[in-house]
C-alpha cells in the first residue's frame, strides 16, 4: 500500500514542480526548459507504476525514454491535425512543437532518475 501511496504522491508532486521548472524566469530558458523535461519523464514513470505497481521499473523507464525520445521526433512532422493539436495548451505540454536534439540529455536524465526514485520508494516498502 505504501508503495502506490507514494508513487501517487510523487505524481501529483511532479506536476506543480514540472510546472515551476519549465515556466520559471530563471534567466536560463534552457535550464528551465531542461529541469521541466526531467520533471516530465519522472511524472510518466511514477505515473505507469502508480497504475500498473507490478511492473518493472526499469522497463517503464526505458519504454517513457523511447516514447518521449519518438515524440520529440515526432515534432519534425507537422501535418495539419498534428498542428491542431499542438495549438493547444495540453498538446504542446504533450506533444512539443518544436524539435530540438538538446532535448534528448534531459530525457535520459530525467528516466534514470525517475527510475532511481521508484526503485528506492520500492526498497522503503521493502523494509516496513
């Protein structure tokens, strides 16, 4: 119990602090940019967990890396329905609009350590 309990804490924690992250007027839009997409794929991770306890981290972390890393390719394609949908406030949260390969270090860091995070909330319910 303590497990789930604390993957959907974590996921509702990571959106406000996403949030904070991407939009903050740091002065470094990369930066902030950046700490937005880690807090991005540890939201996805802890959220797939918090639904689906039983399966692996590691292979959620891997397959949010893979989905996040086709979406970014994703943005290279821009057909009409697409640009819809990314016109709108969830979709660019989603979707993106705008390819960018610095994009990708954010991406695995952000899955290694949403990993990270689950496997030791794992080991906390390990131990009570």
């Amino acid at each position: 119990m303590f497990y789930r309990v604390a993957l959907l804490t974590s996921t509702v924690l990571l959106v406000p602090i996403g949030y904070l992250l991407r939009f903050s007027q740091s002065g470094f839009p990369w930066l902030d940019d950046a700490l937005g997409s880690v807090a991005y794929e540890m939201f996805w991770i802890v959220l797939v967990l918090a639904a689906f306890p039983k399966f692996s981290p590691l292979k959620v972390a891997i397959a949010v890396c893979l989905a996040t890393c086709a979406i970014e390719f994703l943005q290279l394609w821009q057909p009409p329905f697409l640009q819809a949908i990314r016109a709108t406030f969830p979709g660019r949260l989603v979707l993106g609009n705008t390819f960018s390969g610095s994009d990708f270090p954010p991406y695995f860091i952000g899955s290694f350590l949403g990993w990270v995070w689950v496997m030791w909330l794992r080991q906390r319910r390990d131990e009570g």
